[in-house]
C-alpha cells in the first residue's frame, strides 16, 4: 500500500529465511475449517463463516485484524502484541500481550498501529493490590501455544498463566469473557493513556464503585497523518455483569519506565494532560478486582467518539443483557447474511480456495468502520452517513469498490454519501481518513474514482439509495478544479498539472501546500482521476466536461519519455520540469531489482525518484482507461507482450503493491487473454495461501482480499466503468445475490476442472476461455462483459473453457476498451 511494506519473496522463501515454527494459532482452527468444507456438501443451511479463516494474513506483515467484528463494526476486539503489530495481533509467540482492546483498524501498514485505545488486562496478583504488575512493561504476558482462536465474532487467546481472554461485539460495542484458573482471585488493569502508536494527547477517568462502572476517554493523535491533529475517543467499562458479579478493591495507577509505580486504593479520578516536557508518555488507569475467587467474569463495554455518555448508551442499547453466546450468534448471522452474498460450489471447489475465498469475501467487510452517530469536528451531528478508517482511497479504488458494486449497493451508496459530505463540510472530498482525521494523500484524489464507479453503475438507483447526483459531480469538479490550501491531506495539485498538462518537478507554485513530490506517480493518477470525472460528465450530458475532462484523462502521455531505456526496452514514464525538460530517473529506482536498499520510495521528502512506492519500471504500465495507447507507445503488441513478461520473470511485479495489480491481466489488451489466465495462476498460487502469512503484504484495508476475490472468480473490474474483464475461474460454479436489485447472477464454468488449480497449468487440462454466453446469447467478446448485460440484470452466464491455448488465445471479437479507440464513448 499507502506505507511502504513491500516485499521481495515468495512466501516458501520467506518461511525458510525466518526458520521459525509459530505455535499459533490453534491447529484446532484449521482442522475446524476443513471439517466445515467437507461437510458442506451435505448441508441445506449452510454456515458461511465457518469457512473464514481471521488468521491468514496475520504474519508476513499482512497487517489482518483476528479480533471480533461485525461486518463493518466501530469497534474490533483484539489483544495488542508487542513487536510490529499495526493491527494490535500478530502470531509471532516470541511477543508479549500486553492487553486486549476494542478498537482497532485491518489491514494497513501504519507504522506503530492504530488504535488500541483503552486496552484491559486480566492479572494474578497473589501479593494483593499494590503488587499488581499495571504498567505496560511489567503486564506483558506470552501466550500458551497453540491456543489461539477466531471466526466471525469472536476472540480467544490463553495466556501462559491460564488466564483465557474472549471477545465479541456489535457495531460499538461488546462482551469480553475471562476465565482465570480455580481458585484465583481476579485483577484487571485498565488503560486509559496508551495507544497502539503512543499518540496520548490528554484524558480523564472515572471509577463509580457502585454501580460497577468505569468511564474514561481523551485525545490521541492519527496514526497515518498530521501530528497536529487530534481525535477523541470514549469507553464505558460495566464491571457487575448485570449484578451477578462484585468488587473487591478499586482505585487508580500510574507508572513510567523509570522508577514510577503508584497505586491509589480507593481513589476514583484521573485528569491528566499532555506531558509538554515530552518524554515517556503517561502510563495510567485503573486496578480492580472482584470478590471472591469466580472463575468466570464478563465485562461489558461500549466506545464512541462523541461522549463517555455515547459510550454507556451503546453498551447498554447493543449489549444491554445479552448473554456472550447471544452477542455471537447474531454477530455470526449478519456475517452469514454477508458472505452469502457470494455462493459458490463448495463440494467442487479445492478446499484451500474455498478457505481463500470466504476469508478474502470477510476482510471485504471488515472495514472501513461504520461510525454512523459518531462524528466529532467538522462532522458533529451530520445527518448523513460518516465511515472512519478510509485509508487509503488510493488503494480500495482498484478493486474493494468494483467488488462492492456486484453485490451490495446499499452499503456502497452510505460509503459514497460519506464521501460526498466530506466534499460538503471540509471542501473536498476525503481521501485517506484515519482515526477520524485527514490522513496523508498519496495519488491525489481517489475517492474521485470510488465515486465515479457509484455514479456508473447505479446512477438509476441513486436517488433512492440515498445519493444525489449532482452533489456527487459537484464534488468531483472541486477535487478536480480546486487547489486546496493543503494537498497533502485532501484534493490535488490541480493549478499547475492544468497548467503543464502533468505536475512539474520542482514548481513554483504560490497557491497551495504540499510534498514536492511523486511526480510522475501523481501525474498518472491525476489523469485516471479525469478519467472518472470524464464518466460522470459523459452520463449527465456535461458536453464542455467531456471534452475536458477527456483531454486531461490523456495527460498520462506527457510523462512519457521515449528515450528512456532500461533493459533493452525503450520509454518509461519520467518526472518533468514546467519547461518540458524530463529529469531522469533510473526506471528500476524503488524497484526490487534496485541495489540501493535506503533510497526513500514512499511519502518521504528525499523521494526524488518521482514515484510513490513504486518504480517507474511498475508504474509505467498505469493507464487502466487507455491501455491500447499504452501499447503502441511501448512498440505495439509483440514488444508490448515481450516487456510484460520481461517485467514478471525479472521480479519487477510486486504482488502486494496497487500499482501491479492490473497488470497480470495486461495481455488482454494485446489480445492474448490466455496468457492473462497462465500469469493469475502464477500470481496467486505463488504469493497467496491459507497460513498466517497467505499475504504478500499488508491487506491495504481488503485491498489485496478483493484482488483475490476477482482473480478467483475470474474477473477483473475497470474502475470508473462498467466493464469487467474475463479471465479464468478457479471456482466450477458462484451465484453472485444483489439483494436491492433482487437479482442474481450464476456463473457456470464448462469444462471446469480442479487440477487447472495450479501453476503451470498442465498440458491437457481446460483453463482457457473458448466461450462466453450470458442468458444463451454469445457475448461479443469472450474477453469481458458489461455490469448492465450481466450483474444488474441477473440470469446465467456459461463460460465453456478448453485446454487449447492457442484457440484461446485471442479476444474473439473487441478488445477490453481504450478510450483513444473509441472506447468509454457512452454510458449505459
């Protein structure tokens, strides 16, 4: 993604350079989850979730959330480990938990985390209250191994002192369960300074001894963006389960690292500010214990970002009296309701692609996190939908919206509303919005791009869904015409690309703020951002717009430097000068064939290479609305086809990185689909698997799950359009349900056969498309179909394969659309 976490090797290699046997999780989740597949073929109610697995992605720097959720929860219950653990989990039992806590983000690469407010840790404390081990430090703990345990809606781990720790949510809320070993007194510390990225910025905190209640909240800092600004955040413990359970002793805590361990028994309030003097940050809480020595006892909470008030409500209206088992189950059902939004043959589909898939379809959900009711700033009291966690639109754009568009528009339309009032109380529409606050932009304004797939495939629905059309272009021509004041959080460089037809390195420019960088990246970017500005123009007969925005979709070319060569190829795309000097960048600069292993690729202000997170090698490739322009500026189809395969077999693909995504499906363009369908199989089942560490890399907010997703299901959209590439199923049969459209959509694959499930595929064995026919008519290409033919209509669509590569390889008929051959001419 958007943070820098790339990675060289395929996952065999990493495993065997780490040589590390992890004792987590659980074997018994596995073995869970591959009972729940052999099964399911003799099932009429099929249980979706029990084909998830939370783990995969854990390891390997995936960045993946294990914690209890509910499809797009405020709030995910996880334990917070020690070492790099962005997501509060990771498997590595070498690392300590230092508590568990509601609130955390998936899938991103955010330096030190996000969140991880508010962490509660269970105790021994056999000396009695002043021997409690309270500050972060001295509460660490391992886990047992092998104890591990997850699905949908719920959390477990063992601690190596017996202690089990449980979790399950609702949308703001949640039941943490602990059990302790016979005959043990219970302790608790509760956090209220400490975040995952030690962001405090000053709180308080209140113990109501009667009625078994802690409040407590404060300010933190964003964990991908401006340390200037500040988030609140609000929790409500209720400690007496419903008057089942009883206090002990009660006060406060505070500590530091050097020398500072204080108790106070029976005190109530903490208020503690910022330590301007800087330093240590402030470790503080609460201690309590409860009566007598149960075994079990449960602790309700309930968070919110507007009041420690909020908090309580939520706890009480989500929660209220439910028993933890009753919190699972419903959580469980609305993932069932989700998952099964996407059915596909389980008895005939190899088990480790089910498992990928369903676990893929459930990160898909996890976020962005839904914090409806919860706004703070700019946002307090909005009537319209609010999502917290949008980081990064530059990487949801390419496939976690186009996925969205095929079965759950309702969910869509809240997230675009929530972009549209960021346009309406901020200026410009959000782009990487994390705790609640602007985050850093890294290809300009992508939400332009989420927005525009909306408006393209929904626009006769859109009112109804809640959307206003004009308010949604208006945002767009802002995003597109508008400097801000400050385009490192929001909108773009837009007065000086319009003025040069691309950003110009080292510019003057006297009328905004931002990061000198990223050139020829945000060039790219700026130009398919049009692009998506140009369709929505085109579908409310905008005329001036379209021509406009048409011209500007183009401005990819003038970075383009055709004298640029690197390993025998000629043209790459180049930084540039306002005076229309290029300025050369070595295209394999940022890539993994680059020597130098401290050039600064990402947002950092020495990245002179003029690409973010990528090289120019990489990047080179990115014109997704005009590809077969691309190809004859690279030397027409054979040369075109030669530096794709040049750029995978010399390592230049990184799975892991947005930037690549589209380009295993490349050879479409140059009519050679079937070689599309041989370099998917390399791609997934080289980089993608169903361990802890079956990622490439940080899942970039489901990202990387919605890519696998498509090249499961033998898609791969376009964004900003209608269309979706065809490329080759690894899955015999999947019924696509648009419970708002009230429509369904089967896909049958003839000739389907399991041991294409591999790489390379073996001779003989059907994998390629020979023919694509949808409710009995034969497409006019076998290489891609239309949203409005398919999807939106509901019906069958047979795609016969055959194992003669040479027959299929070839469109038969149009190519995938460019929009300089007349593609993209209309909207439907």
């Amino acid at each position: 993604m958007g943070q820098l976490s790339f990675r060289w090797l395929p996952l065999a290699a990493v495993a065997a350079s780490i040589g590390t046997t992890f004792a987590q999780p659980s074997p018994e989740v596995q073995q869970r989850i591959s009972a729940a597949i052999a099964a399911a073929g003799n099932s009429t109610n099929i249980d979706y979730t029990a084909f998830v697995n939370p783990f995969i992605g854990t390891d390997n720097e995936g960045d993946v959330c294990p914690g209890a959720s509910i499809p797009f929860g405020m709030v995910k219950f996880s334990t917070d480990i020690t070492g790099y653990a962005p997501a509060g989990y990771i498997v590595d039992p070498t690392q300590k938990i230092r508590g568990i806590s509601p609130m955390h983000d998936s899938g991103t690469g955010s330096s030190l985390g996000t969140y991880g407010n508010f962490e509660i840790m269970p105790l021994l404390c056999p000396g009695g209250f002043d021997t409690c081990t309270t500050t972060l430090q001295a509460r660490e703990r391992y886990r047992k191994n092998n104890t591990d345990d997850a699905y949908p809606g719920y959390f477990s781990q063992t601690l190596d002192n017996d202690i089990q720790i449980e979790a399950t949510s609702t949308r703001r809320a949640g039941l943490e369960r602990f059990t302790f070993p016979q005959g043990s007194k219970p302790y608790f510390v509760l956090d209220l300074a400490n975040d995952l990225p030690a962001t405090w910025a000053g709180g308080s905190m209140d113990i109501d001894p009667d009625n078994g209640r802690i409040t407590l909240g404060g300010h933190w800092g964003s964990s991908f963006g401006p340390t200037s600004f500040n988030y609140q955040a609000f929790a409500c413990y209720d400690l007496l389960n419903n008057g089942t359970q009883k206090l002990s002793e009660y006060g406060v805590w505070t500590g530091d690292t050097y020398g500072l361990d204080a108790k106070g028994l029976g005190q109530t309030h903490l208020n503690l500010s910022v330590n301007l003097i800087g330093g240590t940050p402030y470790q503080s809480g609460a201690l309590f214990s409860y009566d007598g020595t149960p075994e079990q006892v449960n602790i309700r909470v309930g968070v919110s970002f507007v009041s420690t008030e909020q908090a309580c409500q939520n706890a009480e209206s989500e929660v209220g009296t439910t028993s933890f088992d009753g919190i699972v189950n419903a959580s469980k059902a609305l993932w069932n309701e989700k998952l099964s939004k996407i059915e596909i043959d389980v008895p005939n589909t190899p088990p480790n692609v089910t498992e990928m898939f369903y676990t893929s379809l459930y990160r898909a959900s996890l976020t962005p996190n839904n914090a409806t009711s919860e706004t703070q700033g700019v946002f307090a009291n909005t009537t319209s939908f609010y999502f917290d966690s949008l980081y990064c639109s530059w990487d949801t754009f390419r496939t976690f919206y186009p996925l969205m568009t095929l079965h759950s528009p309702v969910e869509f339309a809240q997230i675009v509303d929530n972009y549209i009032d960021g346009w309406r109380k901020n200026g410009w529409m959000p782009e990487c919005r994390a705790n609640n606050l602007p985050g850093w932009t890294q290809g300009g304004s992508s939400g332009d791009n989420i927005v525009s797939q909306f408006a393209i495939n929904y626009h006769n629905e859109a009112q109804a869904l809640g959307v206003d059309l004009n308010e949604l272009y208006a945002a767009l021509k802002t995003d597109g015409e508008v400097n801000p004041p400050e385009w490192n959080i929001e909108g773009r460089q837009i007065n000086v690309y319009k003025q040069n037809g691309y950003v110009p390195f080292a510019v003057l420019d006297t009328a905004s703020t931002g990061r000198q960088t990223r050139e020829g990246s945000r060039t790219l970017e700026y130009a398919f951002e049009d692009f998506g500005i140009r369709q929505v123009a085109l579908l409310l007969n905008q005329t001036d717009d379209v021509a406009e925005y048409t011209n500007r979709s183009y401005f990819y070319r003038n970075v383009w430097d055709k004298d640029v060569t690197s390993n025998g190829f000629q043209g790459f795309a180049q930084k540039r000068l306002s005076n229309g000097t290029f300025v050369y960048t070595d295209p394999i600069d940022c890539s993994s064939q680059d020597t130098n292993q401290s050039r600064s690729c990402s947002l950092q202000e020495d990245n002179i290479v003029g690409f973010y997170e990528s090289s120019s090698w990489e990047y080179s490739w990115y014109a997704p609305h005009d590809t077969a322009y691309l190809i004859e500026l690279m030397g027409g189809n054979d040369t075109f086809v030669k530096r794709l395969d040049y750029f995978f077999n010399e390592g230049y693909y990184l799975p892991g990185n947005e930037p690549s995504f589209q380009t295993p499906i490349g050879y479409h363009y140059a009519n050679q689909p079937a070689d599309s369908v041989d370099r998917i199989r390399d791609v997934v089942l080289t980089n993608f698997d169903i361990t802890p560490a079956g990622l490439p890399g940080n899942d970039d907010q489901a990202a990387m799950a919605t890519l696998l997703c498509f090249h499961l299901l033998g898609l791969y959209p376009v964004p900003s359009t209608s269309h979706y590439l065809i490329t080759s199923s690894f899955i015999p049969k999947y019924t696509i349900h648009n419970s708002y459209l009230n429509t369904s959509t089967t896909i049958t694959v003839q000739g389907y056969d399991a041991k294409s499930v591999q790489s390379p595929i073996p001779s003989g064995v059907a994998a390629y498309v020979k023919n694509v026919t949808v409710n009995g008519q034969v497409t006019a290409s076998r290489c891609y179909v239309d949203f409005y033919d398919t999807f939106r209509l509901g019906g069958n669509i047979v795609i016969e394969l055959t194992s003669n590569k040479t027959e299929a390889n070839d469109c038969a008929g149009p190519l995938p659309a460019s929009l300089s051959t007349g593609g993209f001419s209309s909207v439907r």
